[in-house]
C-alpha cells in the first residue's frame, strides 16, 4: 500500500527542507568567505567553526530546554484577530530566546578570548534580552498579549542603549563618530548627533526585528542570514566581533532546527530583542551603519507596514470612531498570509531576499 502524505505532513517536510537548505547555504558561504580571505575554517578566529559549533550546541539545547518550558506550561497566546491558521499554534511554547542567546553569546565570548569589544555587546545583547523575558514572562503570567506597558519597555530599552553608548564613547576613537559611506572615499562626520543616532538605532533594529518575529522560522532565518553578512563585512578590522556575529548566526541556525514550521517552540521577545540590539551594537561598534541599513531591509519594511497601517487608520476614522486599513493586517508578512500566501512561501520568498540584500551590502563594502 503507498503511503500518502497529509497537508500536516507535507508542510513539515518542507519546513525542514527550508531550513535544512538554509543552514547549508550559510555553512556552505561562511566556508568559501573562510577560503577567499586565507582564514582556515576550523579555527577560533573564523567564520565556519563559530557558525557550526553555535549551531549544534543550540540545536542541542533546545532538545533540552523545550520540554522544560512545556512543563513550565509557557504556551504562546494567540491573537484572536490574527490569521486563522495561527489559533492551533496556541500552546506552542515561547522564550526560546533563553536558550540560543545565552549559548551563543557565551561560545562566541570564549572564542574570542573575551575580547573587551564582544563582551560588550554580549552585555548589550543579553540586556535586551531579559527585557524581552519580562515581556514574555508578563504575557503568560496575565494570559494576555499584553506584557510589560510600552512606556516601559522602551524606558528600559533606551536606559541599556544610553549605558552602551556611554561606554562606546569612553572606549573607541574618536573618529567612531564618523559614518562610512559606499563607493566613496570620505566619510560623514556627525560629531555629537552620532550619540542621539546611536541610541535610535539601538531601540529601533530591536523593535524592527521584534515585529518580523511573527511567522514560523521567518525570524531567526533572516537574522541568521544579516548576522553572517555583517561578520564578512567587518571580519578585516574587528576579528573578534566576527566571531560573535558568526556566533550568533549559528545561535539562530540551532534554533530554527526546532523553530522551522511547524514550530515547537517560539523565540518571543526574549529572543527578538536581543537579536536585533546585537546587530545594531555591532554595526555601531564598526561603524557599519550603511551596512546594517541595507542588511535590514526587510526589518525596515516591516516595521513601515505597522506604521503605514497606524497612520491610515488614524487618518481615515470616521465618526463611528472607525477608520480603514491600508492592509488586511500588520506587519507585512501577517498581509501576505490573508491575501492566500502559505507561511513556507513568506518565509522562503524573504529569505531570498535576505540574501540578496546580503550580497549588496558585502558588495558595496568601503573596506
């Protein structure tokens, strides 16, 4: 008798097919990157051996942690106005931030031979981490989707922004203060607005990067993809943050073994937070600023279609209190579901685009 495949089953094979391709591909460039720059891959200071090892002990962890967090009954709460076909994730467990971060950042510290840089934003990275953990931790504690109050979790947010930049500014050259641009050669000096700029940008790629966490995969496939560029492009003057953002990657790779559709477990905020305020703290480390804006183009488009969607509808309500949507729902990804695209086609089509805004940026690189 042939065996025949569900809709269920279906859906789980190419999840894994798409991570699966994901992963090679990242292992496979973090490799050919290795060999064009004369770096030997299974090295410390490299881009492979810090992509592979963060990928298999998190892919390991999580094989560990998961059940915890289901005994823990830590089930996502599910918008009920959302896409219907998110109501059978309820349950699903979330936090899963607090086992890839802190494994990756701690791999990428003792590879770097604690560098003072990588513990840096390993301060920083985990910092927004455990916001996003009080986030979480208050939308399962209420059973709502509402954590911490907004006012809040950006006050938090912008205090572990001002510590960073304080430390950036006692720390690094002055001429950090000075932005790189492509294809020329002078860079454009900000001088005191950097700080204000620095501090934007840091609550921002967080919040950005939060709002593309919405789809099984879509996150930690994207961020994956954005860190492992951004190591490329600053491995010639920072090695050691190289490590972490390649650190890092793999960090997303391990989780996604589990995260890929159907998920098991989410990252939630805990894991959103801190991936986004670790790409922003590298960047700003190296100045990298030009580079980060391209490598998160889709975080950006996101983050527009919130807004995009806010203002519509505050512009056009009527006096029934009402207005119209500019899109079925926001973010972006959470539009293209209602209007017949499956998760596995989101997720496929923005990590091609992912890469593609991953080639730009290492093509237009000022070093």
């Amino acid at each position: 008798m042939d065996a025949k495949l569900s809709p269920e089953q279906g859906l789980n094979i190419s999840g894994i097919a798409l991570a699966s391709l994901l992963a090679v591909g990242l292992g496979t460039t973090a490799f050919f990157l290795d060999w064009m720059a004369n770096r030997l891959p299974w090295q410390a200071a490299s881009l492979t051996l810090p992509l592979l090892l963060c990928a298999l002990a998190s892919g390991v962890m999580g094989y560990l942690v998961i059940p915890l967090l289901q005994a823990l009954k830590t089930g996502q709460i599910i918008r009920e106005d959302g896409p219907q076909a998110h109501l059978k994730k309820a349950g699903t467990p979330t936090m899963g931030g607090i086992f890839f971060i802190p494994v990756a950042v701690i791999l990428a510290c003792i590879l770097s031979n604690f560098a003072t840089e990588v513990l840096a934003v390993s301060a920083l990275t985990i910092s927004y981490g455990l916001i996003g953990w009080l986030d979480d931790w208050q939308i399962l504690r209420r059973k709502s989707n509402k954590g911490i109050s907004p006012r809040m979790k950006l006050a938090l947010q912008v205090s572990f922004a001002l510590m960073f930049c304080l430390w950036l500014m006692f720390n690094q050259p002055s001429n950090i203060t000075n932005i790189a641009l492509p294809w020329v050669s002078f860079t454009l000096p900000l001088g005191f607005l950097f700080w204000p700029l620095a501090g934007f940008v840091l609550v921002a790629e967080s919040n950005a990067t939060n709002l593309t966490d919405g789809i099984d995969g879509l996150a930690g496939g994207t961020v994956a993809i954005a860190l492992l560029a951004l190591a490329a492009l600053i491995a010639p003057t920072a090695p050691g943050l190289m490590i972490f953002c390649a650190a890092l990657s793999g960090g997303c790779l391990g989780f996604l073994a589990h995260n890929r559709n159907p998920a098991r477990v989410f990252m939630g905020d805990t894991g959103s937070l801190a991936l986004g305020g670790a790409l922003a703290a590298v960047a700003l480390l190296t100045n990298s600023l030009v580079a980060l804006f391209i490598l998160s183009g889709i975080f950006f488009v996101e983050t527009l279609s919130v807004m995009a969607q806010v203002s519509y509808y505050k512009a056009t309500k009527g006096p029934d209190g009402k207005g119209k949507r500019l899109f079925k729902m926001a973010p972006l990804h959470h539009h293209l579901e209602l209007t017949g695209w499956s998760e596995l086609q989101v997720v496929g089509v923005f990590y091609i685009i992912a890469a593609i805004l991953a080639v730009i940026s290492l093509a237009i690189a000022p070093f």
